[in-house]
C-alpha cells in the first residue's frame, strides 16, 4: 500500500550539524534505557514527571480543570493527589518511548501480560478488519509495540516530524515488529486497509475540533466535542469495532486488553448516538487505570456554541 509520506531513508544529510542536538537526545535516552534495568528506570521517569509537575504550573492547571470538569465530586485532596500521580506517569511516559523505541524484542516481551484478547483473536482468524480504539494512554507507544509482539501488528496515524533525523528515529521506532504507518488524513487508505481485514489503531479520545465532530456526553460534561471518525470508518469498511489498552500494573507489567466486540449494536448510521455509544467505552477504558490517561491534553477546549472563544474552560 502506498502513503502519501514514504517511508524516511537514512542518508548522511541527517547528519548534518543542525541535527547533532537530535542525535545526542535519543542516543543519550536509547543508552540509558538499554544500560539500566526497568526498577531504576520506573523511578527515574516518574522522577522526571514530578520535576516537572513542579515547573509546569499550567500543565497542572489544565490536569485540575479536567478532573473538576470530569469528576465534579472529587475533593481538592483527592485532584492533588491524582494530579502528582499524573505527573509522574507523565514523566513515566519519556522512558516508555524509549523502551518502545530501542529495545530489543527479547526484552521488550517480558514487560507484556497477555490478560485478554480473545476478541482480537477471533477477528484475526476470521480475517475481519478490526478498528481496535484505545485512547491517549501515557504509555500509548508501548502498548501499539506490545500488540505486534503479541502477533497483531496494525496501522498507526502518522505525522512526519519537522526534523529530519528526528522523523527518521520516530519512523524506525514506531514499525516495530511489524507495526505500520499511514498518512493520518488519508481517510481511504484507512478503509482500504480495514476491508482488507487489517488492523488499525485509533484513538476516539481527544477534542479534534469542530470539523467532523459532535457534542455528547464524556464524563460529566454533557457536551464534550468528540469525533465522528469512528463511526465514518466502521459504517464504510464493515469492520469490527475492538476497545483496546495496555495500561501498567503495579508490577510494571504492561497488561494487553482487546477482550470484546462492540460493533453488534455500534449505531452507525446516527453520528451523535455513535459518539455517545463510542465514548461509554472509552470512559470505561480510561477509568482502568485513569492516571496513566493523557490528562494534560485540553479535552474540552471546544465549546458547542462557535462563538465561544476556544480554550476558555481552561482561563
């Protein structure tokens, strides 16, 4: 299958001086992930998070105004509380990159704990597409990885980065194992490979914005901008509609779902219901481990009437 951005080669111009800065970063990160066992490296990404959930005043603004918005009956003490687990699974989420990115296979499986993908299986052997929908978890890389270890590799959204070098180490990182990239905004290829009863993942959790989107409820905000997306691609490619997550334990094991179907009553032809249908499941995907969710992510930046001035929840 053909993309509208091939894949990066690696010629000697990424070495270029310009990309030095690149080059030292994600060899100093694939070093230090590679040297250290993960223990070490568990309480160095979650330190990270914390040193930045002190520097980061306004991060942690958008984190508080999501749980008041989202958990209204939370007390002050139970938002500090989360948000400081929030940070560190933020931080967390730089060493997962690079646990995805640069290790090995051999090691990179001891991490996954199959729970159930019974789902996934089936679909697998009975050759359906499968539009398997997790959300904006921190350790989102890792779980898209643990997948194609597992044999189930997929398609992933993709955006080339500004930076050469830096596009090249993304690329390479994220098709491992068999993991494959597609042009974010290239709608047919997506269907194309769901008829063809491949596997694409997608994430149905973020404010996209107005464009192809519609307000229901997400949590306990009742018009939350939400994408149609979802329900575009499963109406046109009849594919199987899978929720699926890899969220950490408390052992630091990385725990694969994809445990059912949700397609047998997915109300495809009314975009509003199939929004509100979709995001029941993400909800309950995010409340199995809600602090390893991308909270710092301005999910109701969006407001129903146009003439609300965007972001303003979060003044």
């Amino acid at each position: 299958m053909n993309n509208k951005y091939d894949q990066p080669v690696f010629s000697l111009s990424l070495l270029k001086p310009q990309n030095w800065g690149v080059w030292l970063g994600f060899g100093l990160l694939a070093l230090v992930v590679n040297l250290l066992p993960y223990a070490i490296l568990s309480k160095m990404g979650q330190a990270f998070g914390r040193l930045g959930l002190k520097y980061g005043k306004k991060r942690a603004h958008i984190v508080r105004r999501n749980l008041e918005l989202s958990f209204p009956e939370m007390s002050d003490t139970e938002r500090d509380q989360f948000i400081v687990k929030n940070f560190a699974n933020t931080g967390m989420a730089l060493i997962e990159t690079g646990i995805t990115w640069f290790w090995p296979t051999w090691r990179f499986k001891r991490l996954i704990v199959e729970q159930d993908i019974d789902a996934l299986k089936r679909c697998s052997e009975n050759n359906k597409g499968v539009l398997l929908c997790c959300v904006h978890a921190l350790n989102l890389e890792i779980t898209a990885r643990a997948f194609a270890v597992l044999g189930y590799a997929g398609y992933g959204a993709y955006r080339p980065h500004a930076n050469p070098a830096y596009n090249w180490i993304q690329y390479r990182g994220r098709t491992q194992n068999g993991n494959k990239l597609i042009d974010r905004k290239d709608l047919k290829q997506m269907i194309r490979v769901l008829r063809q009863g491949g596997r694409l993942f997608y994430l149905p959790d973020h404010d996209y914005g107005r464009n192809k989107s519609v307000f229901v409820p997400f949590f306990a905000v009742k018009e939350a901008c939400t994408t149609t997306g979802t329900s575009i691609l499963a109406y046109t490619s009849r594919c199987a509609i899978i929720p699926g997550s890899g969220f950490r334990n408390d052992e630091g094991k990385y725990q694969l779902m994809a445990d059912k179907t949700i397609d047998e009553h997915y109300p495809q032809k009314d975009e509003q219901a199939a929004a509100a249908y979709m995001n029941q499941y993400v909800e309950e995907t995010i409340l199995r481990a809600p602090e390893q969710w991308m909270w710092l992510h301005k999910r109701f930046k969006t407001a129903k009437d146009p003439s609300t001035k965007k972001g303003k929840l979060y003044q």
